[in-house]
C-alpha cells in the first residue's frame, strides 16, 4: 500500500510543481508522477546530506516540490537542446 501511497502524492507534488513553474510543460499523468516522486526522493536525498533530515526520514512537501521545479527546469533545458 506504501507504493500506492507513493505514487498519488508524487502526483500531487507534480501537479504543484508544473503549476508554479512557468512555462509550457506538456507531459502527461505518468511523467507528471514520475517528475514528483523524483523529485521527493531528489530532497529528501539533498536533505539528508546536508543534516536536514535523518536517514529514513521522508523530505516535506515542500522540499519534494521545490526538487520536482528543479528536475522540471532540467528536463526542459535537456529538451530544448535536443
């Protein structure tokens, strides 16, 4: 049930950050999620290395979407050059 879990706010945390982000992200359900659960793992992987967060300790909400925004601003850089 943890993976479900997972991916539903990943959901979340995509959807937020493809909100606050400007500019046309044009991506659908599955790399929205993808782009939000990345994101989430990408803070809470940053936090632990900088003390903020304990080994196990999931990242917050909105350290998983400011890591969504930077993985999105990313793709698009990545993608534009393509």
């Amino acid at each position: 049930m943890s993976i479900v879990w997972t991916i539903l706010i990943g959901f979340v945390i995509g959807l937020v950050a493809r909100a606050i982000k400007p500019g046309d992200d044009s991506m659908g359900i599955i790399a929205t999620t993808i782009a939000g659960v990345l994101g989430a793992l990408a803070a809470g992987y940053v936090g632990q290395a900088m003390g903020w967060y304990a080994v196990g300790q999931p990242a917050g909400f909105i350290a998983s979407v400011i890591g969504a925004i930077v993985l999105l601003v990313l793709w698009g850089m990545v993608k534009r050059k393509t």
